[in-house]
C-alpha cells in the first residue's frame, strides 16, 4: 500500500476513525500513528505461533523469518512462543463466511439497476440469470455457489453457523496469545510469491496461501506485513506483525525499528 | 357418498394465524435519512442507501426502535435486550440489494397477547410470537403508467421504509376472530402514534395463514398463506372463502397443499401463486453490516412512561369513573382522537352522559357526512361543552341545539352568538305558552274532541303543534304541563 512504514502511519491516520455511515465502527479517538514511530523496542515481547511455523514452511521463507528475529533481538525485543490452536480451521472457515457475505452482498447485480445487463434476455428470470452468467468471472461465480450452499435450507446450521462459532474460538485464541505477547511475528505467506495465475487451476492450493493472513482478519485484530527478504530465485518475502485490537501503534512501531535496521523496503523484485 | 358442496363447516374447525405489516410513521426511512412520505415523484426520496449502491452501508435510525418497544410494550411482549437484524435473500426487481434486512433468529420483541371480546362470546386471549424491524421493498409500476406504454418501472420511494411485522399464534379459529384481533392491533398502533393506519396506501397489511382441522382434532391440517390482504372486509372474504375451500377439497377426497395464495378482492376467491416446490430458500443469515442491537432496562423504561393510557384500560376508566354504560365506553375509546375529545369536552362541562350522546350523535354524525377526522373537527369539545351548557341552563331545548350544532359546524361561531343571533332562546314563559296552547286547541276543535272522546295519543299532536307554531322554541317541559292543564279543564274530560 505505501513504500515505507512513514507513509504507512500518514495514511492510516488520515483513513481512521469513527465513519457514522457505517454501523461497524467503533467511536474511539485516532492516536497520532506517526508519533508511535520509534526505533527503542527494548523490552517489547514478540510472540511466534507455532503453528505459523511449520514443517511445510518454504526454506526461503524460514530462514527470512529466522534472520528478522535475530534483527529483534540485537534490537532489544523478547520472544516468547505462543500457540493459535484453531489456526488450521481459519481457511475452511473464512471460505464459508467470507463466501456466505459475498453471495448476498453480490445480490445486487442483477442487471436491474446496475451492472451488466445481458442484451439477449427477455423475461425478467432470463435477464437475472443471463446478466449473472455473463457479468461474473469463474472465480466469483465459485464464490458464490459456495456461500449460497453454506446459507441454503439444511446447510445453514452445519456450515455457516459452526463457521461463526469456529470464528470466535479463533479470536479467544488471539485474546490468549496476547496475554504473554505485545506482538506476533509471523510470516506473510508459507511460500514466497507466486506468479499470476500460477495456482488458479487450483483454487484450494490457491486458498491455503492465504492461511497466515486469514485468521487476522476472522479475529478482527490489526495486521500489516513489511518486506523481510528474497527468495534464492529473486521473489520477495513478506513479515506479518500481528497487534491486539487498535494495537497499530505498537505493530508500526516495531514494523519502523526493523526498517530502520534492515534494507528489504529499498530492493526491488527482478521481474 | 356424494355430499353437498358449500357443506360441513360444523365437523371442520379453523386454525387461522396472521402476520401483519404495519408501516410505521417515522418521518425518515430505518436505514438511511430519507423521507418516508407518501405519493412524491417516483425515485426522489431515494439516496446511495435505499438504492443499493454498492459501499453504502445501512445506519439503523433509533425512533424505529423506540416505536417497535412501545408496540411490543402494548401487546404484552418482552422486549429483547439484544436483537440481531438479518438478511433475507432473494430476487426481485422491487428489491435493490437482492435481499431484505429484517429480524429472524433473534427479533426485538417476543410472546405477547391481545384479548379480542366478540359479541356474544367470553373475552379470548389471542398469542402473539414476535414482532420484528424491517425494510419495506420499492414498487413495480406497468403500464397502466403515463410514460410507460411499453415495460415496467422501479419506484424505490418506499424501499427501506420501516416496517414491522407482527405474528400471531395459530389461536384464532374463525374469520370473525382474526377481524377482531386486526382491528385491536390496528387500534393500537394507530392509537400511540406508530402508524397512519392509511390502509389503503397498505400502511397495514395482513398475510393469513389457513388450515382446518376435523373438531375433534388436535392436530393441525396443512397452511395455505393468503398474501397481502389491505382491508378487513377483504381479510374477512378472504379467510372464509379459504375455510369453505380446504373444507370442500377435504371432503371430495383430495388433499390441502402447502402454497401461498392470493385474494382476488373482484372475484372473492382465492387463487394459488405458488406452491412448495417454488417456495423460496431466503438463506437467512445475520447481517454483517449491522452490530447486534443491545437495549438496556433503561430504555424500555423510558418508551414506558411515555405510552399513553392504552384504549382497553381507558375503556375501564370511562366506565369505572365517569359512569358510562360499556357501549359507550368502547363506542368513544374507537381512536384515541375521539377518547380526547369526548375527556376534554367532560372537563369542560362536566355530565358525562350528556357529552357522550352527543359525541355519539350530532358529533360522528357531523364527522361522517363531511368525511373528516375527530382531528379536524370544526367544533372544539369546550364549545360543544358551551351548547350543553345553554341546553342546562334552560336557554335552547335539545332541539334547537341540533339546529345551533349545525350552525356551529358551518360557520365556527360560538353557539351563544348563534342563539342570540336568530333569536333561538327558549320560551319558558308560561304567558307566551298559553296563548299558543290557546290558539292551537281553537284551530283543532275535532283533536280535541277525540282527546277527550279518551284518545290520549292525540296529545301528541298537540305537542307537536305547539311547539311548531313557536318554531321549536317553547320550553317542552312547559308546553307538556300547560297543554295536559288546558285539556283537562275543558268540560268532559276524561279524567
């Protein structure tokens, strides 16, 4: 989103806050982000989710993670290990509640009001479904069968609903994990990046690289990734710093400190 | 066995439930800021909100809330301290997001009751499941539309117009009895200010689900929902041609099905719009856009004391306090217009019987043939209280006042200014009376012949006379005893 945590701490500031169009935002004051910048982050205690780093993890990957913990500690920071138990539910269960929203919230385009309308229907029925069957790509199209299966009449309890009740084990996991951790350092991707639609002929292959950055966002805490390395093949490896919640200052300041001591931000990708 | 059609409701017995829309008088719509008014410019109280533009996310306008606990407070319900709103999916061109926000798994308020008096039977305590918030659809305009010879168009003034849906338990068993419950529901909402009751304009409209069961039965027979019925008569017509219906199927063999019908209101039928197999799976699901709706004790509290006396209890107080027979009671608790005119006119006057036959009469009456509400009443309750009062002190007969009302009604003067304008005061002096008394008997030698003669209807007659020749205004009280005086004097009376 932006070259370096400075810019990132501008714009974060200038897009938070309490928006009273939308239900779901809280009314809490927006800390002053680029204030928190500091490079002093003796003391601050990561947490490393073990689940986070597995035996499938790339080596690539391993050994960035391995050398932006070790940036840490010259930097004065603790480590702790923490666990995340339901972190191999997160995928399963952000695919139904993720696909659920979005089969509704896709409703709308129905070539009624907006949105592509088929040329060739007729009837009202032809027009929906022709402008749908036209207007969506296959990816989206998936999605939302998925989330209409999960929403359907005898599915709803079995999928949707269990999803929801995973989705809160998954934020109590958070909840305890910050009880020993200020942050989490994990990383972005099990595997460095991928090329364009390299794994779309595999949607669940595709779906499991998500893994690490899924379970963030079901628990609604904050979460930023940074640049941490390259691949022996040039790819660029990201870091995520997970925060509690409206914990950015204390992700960007940790994000800025490993800036500050490392040069990943300044190297480009050969392409 | 062949058996007669139109046949056997004795053996047949009717479980009827209704769900009733009732649109609510907020000046702005449940989710967004714009007006809810009635018959604007198609599409000009819309806004990225109710038209469903992709980002604009729907913000709950707190009066909704405050309405759906005061109908949930006087119908009995528990409110609930926390709700969750809902989508429910499908497809339509009237429906701009592709789903409606509504209330199901966990709706505002929960197990109320209304008690319904049919005449002639005990009091009956009818259920009530849920009430719950929802958005209104838009309308499909075709067309019979200047402008739209050839298609059909989207008005979505009323999308996202508040509505609440209020359900009652399968516990009314006649047409009769769900008339009786609607009109007390619909008493009530328009009785605290929730709804304009303009049912026309479908401001409150009723599905009915119907099923019949053989008496002896405890078990329910399979629903047909009638959709969408916006008067009494018609729910009325309605349910009772779908009784005869189930019954008629019932008894040539065949099988009620489960589908939803609509009424015909031209040919008093019910016809079958869809059935089972195209009914839809609204894949309901907690609306992500909205955080649950948590209402702590303090605001029920608040929505309490500011509900006013409801018409049951106000009913009770008419009788209790003011005397009034239950007739009357019910008859001036009908609105709470006519309630507060009828009060108001007993301060300021102070014999409540007199206020009411009179509310009752010359007042409705006046309403009923200028088409206008108790709201718009030219003549206000102190000055009807003023022509009760001359009618007290002996100024004007009873008669009279009618003519006074009337003039009161036409040109909004103070009914003392009328009387002394047309010199309408009564004559009370016995002087006056006789000499009228007097005449009359002279012009009608063979009335009073056949009066004496033992007629004693006649002296009627002569009452009448009189009271014509003054041109209403004798006192009757004085006319009565001089007249009944005069007549027996005469010799030959009868007694």
């Amino acid at each position: 989103m932006t070259r370096d945590v400075t810019d990132c701490a501008i714009m974060l500031g200038a897009v938070a806050g309490h928006d009273r169009r939308d239900s779901t935002s809280i009314d809490i004051p927006v800390p002053d982000y680029r204030a928190a910048l500091a490079t002093d982050i003796s003391g601050l205690k990561i947490g490393l989710p073990k689940e986070y780093f597995i035996a499938g993890l790339d080596p690539d990957v391993q050994t960035s993670m391995d050398e932006a913990i070790a940036t840490y500690r010259r930097l004065g920071a603790e480590f702790v290990d923490v666990s995340l138990p339901h972190t191999d539910c997160a995928v399963a269960t952000y695919y139904l509640i993720a696909t659920a929203e979005a089969s509704s919230n896709l409703a709308r385009y129905d070539g009624v009001r907006f949105g592509h309308r088929s040329a060739a229907a007729e009837g009202l029925i032809t027009m929906m479904t022709q402008s749908r069957s036209e207007g969506f790509g296959p990816e989206v199209k998936r999605r939302i069968m998925l989330g209409t299966y999960a929403l359907s009449s005898g599915y709803y309890d079995a999928y949707y609903v269990k999803a929801q009740k995973v989705r809160t084990l998954i934020m109590k996991d958070f909840t305890e994990a910050f009880g020993n951790a200020d942050v989490l350092l994990t990383p972005v991707a099990p595997t460095p990046a991928f090329a364009l639609g390299e794994k779309t002929g595999d949607p669940l292959q595709m779906y499991l690289s998500d893994i690490f950055t899924i379970p963030v966002n079901l628990a609604g805490t904050c979460a930023m990734s940074l640049p941490a390395g390259f691949s022996a093949a040039g790819l660029p490896i990201g870091m995520q710093l997970i925060g509690k919640p409206f914990g950015e200052e204390t992700i960007l300041r940790a994000a800025y400190a490993f800036e500050q001591a490392t040069e990943w931000h300044t190297r480009k990708a050969v392409i | 066995m062949a058996h007669q059609k139109g046949g056997d409701l004795m053996r047949f017995q009717p479980v009827i439930g209704l769900e009733v829309h009732v649109q609510l008088k907020t000046d702005t719509k449940i989710f967004c800021g714009c007006s809810t008014r009635f018959g604007a410019e198609p599409n000009s109280q819309t806004c990225p909100v109710c038209l469903g533009l992709p980002g604009a996310l729907p913000v709950l306008n707190r009066k909704v809330v405050e309405f759906a606990i005061k109908a949930g407070l006087a119908t009995n319900c528990s409110i609930a301290g926390r709700s969750i709103f809902a989508r429910k999916n499908y497809f339509y061109p009237d429906l701009p997001k592709g789903y409606q926000i509504s209330q199901f798994e966990e709706p505002i308020c929960q197990r109320g009751w209304l008690d319904i008096h049919l005449e002639g039977h005990e009091p009956k305590r009818i259920g009530i499941t849920r009430i719950h918030m929802e958005e209104d659809a838009g309308k499909l305009v075709h067309s019979d539309t200047p402008g739209l010879e050839d298609g059909s168009g989207v008005d979505l003034n009323r999308a996202c117009t508040p509505l609440l849906e209020v359900v009652s338990e399968p516990d009314l068993r006649s047409a009769d009895e769900a008339v009786a419950y609607l009109k007390k529901l619909y008493q009530i909402v328009t009785w605290l200010g929730l709804c304009d009751g303009n049912m026309e304009e479908g401001s409150f409209r009723c599905d009915a689900n119907v099923s019949v069961m053989p008496v002896d039965s405890d078990t329910f027979g399979t629903r047909a929902e009638i959709k969408n019925v916006n008067s009494f008569k018609f729910v009325k017509q309605a349910i009772e041609h779908e009784i005869q219906r189930q019954i008629d199927l019932i008894e040539d063999g065949g099988t009620v099905v489960q589908e939803t019908r609509l009424f015909d209101p031209t040919t008093g039928k019910t016809r079958s719009m869809r059935g089972k197999e195209e009914a839809h799976d609204y894949r309901y699901f907690p609306d992500p856009d909205l955080v649950p709706l948590v209402i702590d004790t303090a605001w029920v509290e608040r929505a309490r004391s500011e509900l006013p006396e409801l018409p049951e209890a106000r009913q009770k107080r008419f009788m209790a306090e003011l005397g009034l027979p239950g007739y009357d009671a019910e008859v001036l608790t009908a609105s709470r217009g006519i309630a507060d005119y009828f009060e108001t006119g007993v301060t300021a006057h102070g014999n409540p019987k007199a206020v009411a036959n009179w509310v009752m009469g010359e007042v409705t009456r006046g309403l009923n043939d200028n088409g206008c509400a108790i709201d718009d009443c030219p003549i206000a309750p102190a000055q009807l209280a003023e022509l009760l009062g001359l009618i007290d002190a002996g100024t004007i007969s009873g008669k009279i006042a009618k003519t006074v009302f009337d003039e009161m009604w036409k040109s909004g003067k103070a009914p003392r200014a009328i009387v002394e304008e047309q010199g309408l005061v009564q004559v009370s002096d016995t002087a006056a009376i006789e000499a009228i008394i007097a005449e009359i008997i002279a012009a009608n030698p063979g009335q009073v012949e056949e009066y004496r003669g033992g007629k004693e209807k006649v002296f009627g007659f002569f009452v009448g006379q009189v009271m014509k020749a003054s041109r209403g205004k004798a006192n009757p009280a004085v006319v009565n005893d001089l007249l009944l005086a005069t007549l027996k004097q005469h010799p030959g009376g009868t007694t």
